[in-house]
C-alpha cells in the first residue's frame, strides 16, 4: 500500500515523441539521445531545434499531431559528434573462391534535451 501511495505522489514528467532521421523517439526534458548524423555542419556545443513533434504529454493533457503537432517545437544542444562501432558485412559464396569483407561506421549526433515547448 505504501508503494501505491509513493507512487502516485510522483508527479509525471512531461514528454514527446520526435521524428528525426526516420525514426521516432520519445524523449523527455534533460534526456541523452543518440540520433542519426543531420547534414551540415554541426559542432559540439550547437543548439539543435526539432519541429517534427508527433505527440506532447504534460502529465495532465496529451496532444497528438495529424501528423505533426503545429507550433511545437522541442530544443537540445549537441552533447558529441561521433561514429559507431564497426559493422562487419561479409559476402561469401562456397565452392566458388567468392569472399568480400567490408566495415561500415554509422555516424551519429549524442543531444541532450533542453525544453519541450
């Protein structure tokens, strides 16, 4: 019972679901985030604006966008600029001396959430 009651004293944190990169992420103020590289030129440090907003809860109302939600808009600054760790792609064919090995690294932007306005 008291878990019950510690529970429901937490007030909800407010969040929204973004588009960004063909991909959709929930994301909430002070949240880390790791999302595909946008084209530009961006630096450690750069403030980002995210205008693809699908959906916002404040913990008492919940706006859904038809698709996105007009006039809201999500800030974050750029945490770090990087690439991830290497993808092996391996093609082989038996019997036929066929084998071609090659790497990828995905670049990625790592933000943190400022604001949900």
């Amino acid at each position: 019972m008291l878990f019950l009651q510690i529970l429901c004293s937490i007030r909800p944190m407010e969040f929204a679901v973004i588009q960004t990169g063909g991909k959709q992420y929930k994301v909430s103020k002070g949240g880390v985030l790791s999302i595909e590289k946008i084209t530009g030129e961006y630096a450690k440090g750069d403030k980002l604006s995210f205008d693809k907003v699908l959906l916002v809860d404040d913990g008492k109302d919940t706006t859904i966008g038809t698709p996105y939600i007009t006039g809201a808009k999500v800030n974050a600054e750029i945490v770090e600029i990087g690439r991830a760790r290497k993808v092996m792609v391996i093609k082989y064919k038996q019997k036929s001396r066929y084998l071609r090995r090659n790497g990828h690294r995905q670049p990625f932007f790592k933000v943190k959430i400022t604001s949900i306005q």
